[in-house]
C-alpha cells in the first residue's frame, strides 16, 4: 500500500535541502537575505493579528495567512541556523549540541 502523506506528514515550508509539501527555501540564500525575509514575513504576520484582534468578526483567510507567513519565517530562520552550523563545522567549531554529544 502507499503511503499517503497523512501517514508521513511533511511542512508547507521547508529549509534549503529538506523535504516539503509545497515549497522549500532556495539553495545558496545567504543567511542575511533569509533572515531580512523572516522578518518581512513576521511584521506581516503581527499587522495581520494585530488587525484581526481588533475586528470581531475575522476574515479566514486572514488567520491562514497568518499561520503561513510564520511558517515561511520559520522556514528562513531554519535554513539561517543550518547555514551557520555548517560554517562553523567547516571551521571546526563544535555547536552546543555536538559538544553535548561528545560528552
């Protein structure tokens, strides 16, 4: 039988290199463009929440395009925090979480 993606779930927004539904972030973006992106899409998100809390009857599409707007974000900071432990294991500095492995 094949596996149907609600038996193996997968994000709508990906980091570079990492399985997704719909869209991933593009190999090769520096983690400044990523983060100045998440960002971009946070300030969008808080104006869209700002907004519905001030509106009684909120629209729904405000409220998915709230979640997805975050979910991109987190998919740009994911791939900014991927980048950075790659730069540091080419320099050979362990991150926290290998130093705690090796421990």
């Amino acid at each position: 039988m094949a596996k149907t993606l609600a038996d193996n779930p997968l994000p709508f927004f990906a980091p570079a290199g990492a399985p997704t539904v719909y869209f991933s972030v593009r190999e090769g973006l520096t983690t400044d463009e990523a983060l100045e992106g998440a960002s971009l899409f946070l300030a969008g998100a808080g104006d869209l929440a700002m907004e519905a809390i001030g509106n009684n009857g909120t629209v729904e599409g405000q409220k998915w395009a709230t979640v997805y707007l975050v979910e991109m974000a987190k998919a740009l900071v994911d791939s900014a925090i991927l980048e950075m432990d790659r730069a540091r294991q080419a320099r050979g500095v362990m991150t926290e979480d290998a130093e705690g492995a090796a421990q």
